[in-house]
C-alpha cells in the first residue's frame, strides 16, 4: 500500500528500472535514480490486475478515466497525507499574513496621522 497516494487504483511500471510502483514518489524513494518519462505510461488496475497502456502526450479524454478492462475510475483526486497537511498550513499562513498586512497599514496611517 502506497503511502503517498492513500486511494491509488493503479500501478505504474517505472519504464527505466521496469519494476511496478503506485507512484513516482515510491520510485523515488526506493531507486537512487530519477524516474524515465515516457509518452506512453504502462499500468495495471488494482481492481482486475490487467496491464494496459495508456498514451499521456495527449489529453486525459473522459473515457481514458477508466481502466479498459473492469471500468475501474482510477483517475481521481489523489489523496495524500502531504496535501492534506498543506492545505491546512497553507491556509493558516494566509490568514496570518493578511491580519500582518491589514496591522502594518493601521500602524502606518497612524504614523501619518501623527505626523500632520
Ligand atoms: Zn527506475
Ligand atoms: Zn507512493
Ligand atoms: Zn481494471
């Protein structure tokens, strides 16, 4: 089970080491070597185990969702611990810049105001 892709429904064979990943990141972690992209990515549905090409150099129709085989939709939003964690930070951080920005002009127009 992939740590990074927490509802992954495929598997992606890294075309430079041919071994089977749930994501670049699992390559990443596991090979000492960047990963190869290719214009035509083989994967295999976790649903039904077929391997299937799927072409990437053109766009995602809404059919190429699917795995060809089961129908499985393994093209979905990909839920990862990081991105969850970030989005908080993230958002956490906004706010606390906008109350700095929104303090910063108070005090500023304050000084101004002394200053006439
Ligand atoms: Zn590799
Ligand atoms: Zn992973
Ligand atoms: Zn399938």
């Amino acid at each position: 089970m992939c740590k990074h892709i927490l509802n992954a429904q495929v598997q992606i064979r890294a075309q430079c080491c041919k071994k089977w990943f749930d994501c670049p990141e699992c390559h990443a972690e596991n090979e000492d070597h960047e990963i190869l992209k290719s214009p035509e990515i083989i994967m295999a549905c976790k649903k039904c185990k077929k391997v299937f090409r799927k072409d990437v150099s053109t766009e995602f129709d809404e059919c190429d969702e699917y795995c060809p085989r089961c129908d499985n939709h393994y093209v979905i939003p990909a839920e990862t611990p990081e991105s969850k964690g970030k989005l908080v930070i993230e958002f956490e951080q906004e706010r606390g810049f906008e109350h700095k920005m929104f303090k910063d002009e108070r005090e500023r127009d304050r000084d101004n105001l002394t200053m006439q």
